[in-house]
C-alpha cells in the first residue's frame, strides 16, 4: 500500500483531486493564464509541454515519491492549478508539499490558503505525518513569505542545488513545520481564511 492513497478533498469551493491526463487542456488553460512559464524561477510547463508535465507527475507517483494533485474550482470544474506531496519517505513519516502554482486570476485569493489546509490537515491528521516540508528558489521571495505565514521554520539554504529552467543554478531554502506545531499553524491558517469571502461552506471527503 502506498503511503499517500488516492483521495480528493474538498474545501471552500474548491477541490483537490488526483492529477490526470484527464487535467491536460485545463492545466494548459490555467498556465496561460499569466503566462507563468516565463517566471524562471518556477517550474510551470509551457502549453505544449504540458502532457508531458503530467506524465511525469504520474511516473514519480508510480515509484512513490510525488503524489500531484489538480486544484479544481468545485462550481465551474475548470483546473485552477496544481500541487504535490513530494519527496515523500514513509519510514520517517515524512513529505514535503510543492510543485504549487496557480492561474494568475486566483492568485492571492482564498485558493492557495484553502489548498495548504487540506493538504497539511491531510498529512498530519491522516497520513499521521511527523514531518511536513517546503523548498523554494531563493530569488522566490513570495513563495519564501508564504511558507514562513504557515509557521513554518527555516531550515537553511543548499547551495548550488538544483537547475532553473534557464539552464542557471539555484540556492534551494528549506522549511518545515512539525506535528507538535500543526495546531497552531492550523490555527492561524483558519484566521486567515477567515478574512476571505467564502464561496460556499466547507465540505470534507
């Protein structure tokens, strides 16, 4: 049995469900909208790269270390953007949350927040996780402040760690949140989305 099961999960609107070729022209759409393949500091696939960003998502779910998710808008369907456990290691009963980015139109709405709760609720309070994770550019600055507003700790930074996709070498900083520190960042979390319109009351699957 795989540590992190197929299971969709719903939240203010919006649904987390197991990314699929099905998810292709909507994740394409959902890139397109802002063009966000040009951020180098991200890993957003160009529309014609798109098919292949899937499979490659469903070639590390089969060998178990990624398990990506479609965000969808639970009213209209369309495929707002897309988020994974990664780097998962059931021994330790640990996973790291990323491979996150949405259509410029939802950003900075209530998506991203109601996203990070299900996923983090999930892990914690399901998968039974001792540990949850992040990992950002280190010229990702907003990425960096969103992680720290979940409570999060700062590990520290690898140096010369990973590939941009414009062929230059990042600095990768760490961050992680344990489970004694999960009520707490869950806590502040439902604050936070307390300050968003809520397009419909919270449902759980």
């Amino acid at each position: 049995m795989a540590f992190v099961e197929p299971v969709t999960l719903r939240l203010n609107g919006v649904a987390l469900v197991p990314l699929g070729l099905e998810h292709e022209a909507g994740l394409a759409a959902a890139a397109a909208d802002g063009e966000l393949w040009n951020l180098r500091i991200t890993s957003v696939p160009e529309p014609e790269q798109t098919r292949a960003y899937i499979e490659t998502a469903l070639q590390m779910r089969e060998a178990g270390n990624r398990f990506a998710f479609a965000v969808l808008d639970e009213a209209s369907g369309r495929v707002l953007g897309t988020s994974s456990y990664h780097d998962i290691v059931p021994a330790i009963q640990r996973v790291e949350i990323g491979y996150t980015w949405y259509a410029k139109s939802v950003q900075r709405s209530h998506v991203n927040s109601s996203c990070k709760l299900m996923l983090m609720s999930h892990a914690f309070d399901t998968l039974g996780c001792a540990l949850v994770g992040w990992r950002t550019d280190n010229f990702n600055f907003a990425s960096q402040r969103a992680i720290e507003r979940l409570g999060a700790h700062k590990d520290g930074v690898l140096r010369h760690h990973a590939l941009r996709r414009d062929g230059t070498v990042r600095d990768t900083v760490m961050y992680s949140l344990r489970a004694g520190e999960w009520p707490e960042a869950k806590a502040q979390l439902l604050y936070r989305l307390a300050q968003h319109p809520k397009p419909q009351p919270a449902t759980a699957q």
